[in-house]
C-alpha cells in the first residue's frame, strides 16, 4: 500500500511541475499576444493613413484586397495567436486533469470537455467561461480569482465580436463585386472598420492581461489542491 502511495504522490508531483511549465509557456505567449496586438494596431494605423489619402484623391472604393495589402505582417508573427490556442488548450487539459484526480469535490467538465468546448460554435460563447470558474473553484481551497474578475475576462474575449460585427456586416452589405469576381468595397467603409478594429483590440489587450493573472492564479491554487490531496486508503474506506 505504501509503495502505491508514493508512486500515486509522484505521478502527481510529476503532474504539477509539467503543470507549471505549460502555465509559464501560455503566459509568455500571452505577453508575445499583447505584442502581436499593439503590432496589428501600428498596421491598422497605417492603413488608416493610406485610405485617407486615397479618399482625398477621390478614390471612393477599391478592390478589398488592395487595401489590404499596403500592409502585410511576417508570417511568423502571425503564428503567434496560434501557438497560443495550442499551448492553452493544453495547460487547460492539464488543470482539470490534475484537478480530477486530486479532490473530491464532483466536477461537471472533463479534461476533454473543459477544452473541447473552446470549439464547439455558439456554445463557445459560454461554456469555456463556465469551465474556468470550475478550474478556480473546485476543491476546499478559496477560488484563484473573484467571479467579477473572470467576468471581466471573458467579456474582454467576447466583447470584441459584439463590436466589431455591425461594422463589417454593414461594410460587406455596400460592397459590391467586379466582373473578375474581386470584392469591391467602400474606402469610406474600409476607414470605419479600421477604427473599430483598434477598439476591439484594445479590449482583447486586456483581456489578454487578465487572462495572464487568471492563468497564473489557477495554476498555484491548483498546485495547492494536489499539494494538499491526501487519497483514501481502499482499505480504510
């Protein structure tokens, strides 16, 4: 029984170090995202520059394609929002995994779920959030964060569609087609999406920086919760 005890305490001291090195990964992608974001608004300013120009020469539309190409972002910059999903999915995996194993407090989200759920449309907009108050939650330690805090998070991450998303439905609604089948639109338009593209953002950076304390906080109460685990003894059950 011993024996198993101990290997059952190593697999899990084993399971938080890898823990803590995810967490480190997806805050240093987090900080590269923020970078990444302020990169996109330098462009977007940019581009703003360039339309002006365009409409006080009085050019009033354009193909879409040749707006965007007055600025283009490196390839590899571009990689970062996705080294980012990957990464955090697989911290996320690995909280609820260590989480499961290490209290006894039920839990509604399995490892798979809790990131499964990032992909599934509509659903998307709720469940991830409802996965991370679980993972800040669960177990007899305090919550990693307040409910308040998480909520700002999430509405940082979902805000941005809210805003953005009358302004490129109307931008689309005045484009029109060539007859080389090249989308037309608005310069006007263009300008207009520009802007709302800062704003949005501008929430997602601090999105970005609330889900750097989130990330941080949930992983060291993890580590407490399986630190503290103390597992029932079959025969003593």
């Amino acid at each position: 029984m011993s024996g198993t005890g101990r290997g059952t305490t190593r697999g899990r001291s084993v399971s938080v170090i890898w823990l803590r090195r995810w967490s480190r990964d997806v805050r240093v992608l987090l900080i590269l995202d923020a970078l990444y974001l302020l990169v996109v608004i330098v462009a977007d300013v940019v581009s703003i520059g360039e339309i002006s120009r365009l409409m006080q020469a009085g050019v009033k539309r354009l193909p879409s394609a040749d707006i965007q190409a007055n600025v283009r972002l490196p390839a590899f910059v571009q990689l970062v929002p996705v080294a980012l999903v990957v990464i955090w999915c697989i911290w996320q995996h690995r909280v609820h995994k260590a989480l499961r194993s290490s209290t006894s407090s039920e839990m509604r989200f399995t490892p798979g779920w809790a990131v499964g759920w990032w992909f599934v449309p509509f659903a998307n907009l709720v469940q991830p959030f409802r996965v991370m108050r679980e993972a800040s939650s669960t177990g007899k330690e305090p919550p990693a964060v307040s409910r308040r805090l998480l909520g700002w998070w999430w509405a940082c991450l979902v805000g941005p569609i809210g805003v953005s998303l009358p302004t490129l439905i109307g931008a689309l609604a005045d484009a029109t087609y060539a007859p080389d089948g090249r989308l037309i639109v608005s310069l006007s338009w263009a300008r207009q999406t520009r802007f709302v593209e800062i704003a949005s953002i501008l929430i997602a950076i601090g999105g970005t920086v609330l889900a750097f304390i989130i990330v941080g906080a949930v992983t060291e109460r993890t580590q407490r919760t399986v630190d503290a685990f103390v597992p029932v003894r079959p025969d003593l059950a």
